[in-house]
C-alpha cells in the first residue's frame, strides 16, 4: 500500500475509535431509571414550653384612708388594701421540695406635705381578708395587726406595719401550685387627737417570697 493511502487509512480508523469511545460513555448519563421510590420525610416540633411561675399583682397602687370611728383621744382613719393576687403557673414538680411562700408589707412613716411632723408607721395597722384560699385550705391570711395606740389583741401584735407583717401565706407551695389566690386588708390609721391637719403619705411595701 502506498504510504500516503496508509497514513489517510489509519486517520479514519483513529477517528472512529475516538467516536465509539464518545458513544460509549455517553449512553449509561442518558439512560432512564429501571424503577423509582419516594421515601416522606416529616418531623413534628412540638411548642416550647416555658416554666410556670410564682408572681403577685395588686388591683391598684394608692387607697385614700378617710376619718372614720375617731373618739376624743383617738382619730382613726379607714380604708381598704386593693386585692392582693399570687399566682402560681409551675406544676407540682416544678416546686423546690419544701417551699413556701408568704406575702408581706412593710410601711413608712406617714411624711406631712407642709412640714408639719411625720406620723410614725407603728399607727397604721391592719386585718388581712382571705378573698380566695383554693380548695387545699393550705392558704391562710395573716393575723391582725393593730397599732402602738391599742392593746394587743394577739401577744405583741400591737406594733404596726413597721417590719414585714404578714399578708397571706403557705406553708406548702407545691400542693398549691398551679392556681391563684387573692387577699386584702382593713386598714386602718390611729393617732392621738391632737395630730397636726394636713395630708401625709406613706408607702406600703408588699413583697413576694419563698
């Protein structure tokens, strides 16, 4: 064979190697599936749920005491304490072992606005009402408080609302967990029948613990 007619032999040989090779890997990348299954993939998120809580709100943040049953050594000024609520979200294994929780209030002295003497705190006092106790009977309001003008009714009670008096309290925070119980309190101001006129103020604290 001439060796121009050799050289143009091999050419075409070469480029049809070169095609079936091309053919060869193309055909599988095109084929279709011999079968096909769908697997449903799904989750359920279920709401974050947050921890239940111990918390007190109070229906209102002033009472105007007004003059009622003075005598003519003692004036005595009345009013009554907006309803105190705790309110206690958590369920019973939320509750630390042993807990308890108590509400109690504190004053100040009653402070003149034209600068005539203040009136100490130990002549206001009180007699906490149980609004609603739940159904354990676990809940119980504190004892009356009365003033340094009277005679006790209680040994020693006749102090005032000068340190922490007793609101309303349990001795079992868990087997009353999970619902809300409301109290208030008769107040009431004693002061000797010669107290400067005028208006006074003071702040009753009432705080939360366990």
């Amino acid at each position: 064979m001439h060796t121009r007619n050799r050289r143009r032999l091999f050419a075409a040989v070469a480029a049809s190697a070169l095609f079936a090779g091309s053919v060869a890997f193309a055909g599988p990348a095109a084929a279709e599936p011999v079968d096909s299954t769908d697997v449903q993939v799904t989750v359920d998120i279920e709401e974050i749920k947050e921890p239940g809580v111990l918390a007190m709100s109070i229906a209102g943040n002033a009472v105007a005491l007004a003059e009622d049953g003075s005598t003519l050594l003692v004036r005595q000024f009345v009013g009554t304490l907006p309803t105190v609520t705790v309110t206690d979200t958590r369920t019973a294994d939320e509750v630390p072992a042993g807990a308890a929780w108590a509400v109690l209030g504190s004053a100040t002295d009653f402070t003149g606005d034209a600068g005539q003497a203040s009136i100490d705190a130990g002549h206001l006092g009180w007699k906490p009402k149980l609004i609603d106790g739940g159904d354990t009977g676990l809940v119980s309001e504190g004892e009356e408080v009365v003033t340094v003008l009277d005679e006790p009714t209680q040994p020693g009670n006749n102090v005032g609302l000068v340190d922490q008096e007793l609101l309303v309290s349990t001795f079992d925070s868990g087997a009353v967990a999970g619902d809300a119980y409301s109290v208030n309190a008769d107040l009431f101001l004693r002061t000797p029948a010669d107290v400067a006129a005028g208006k006074y103020t003071s702040t009753l604290t009432l705080s939360l613990f366990e």
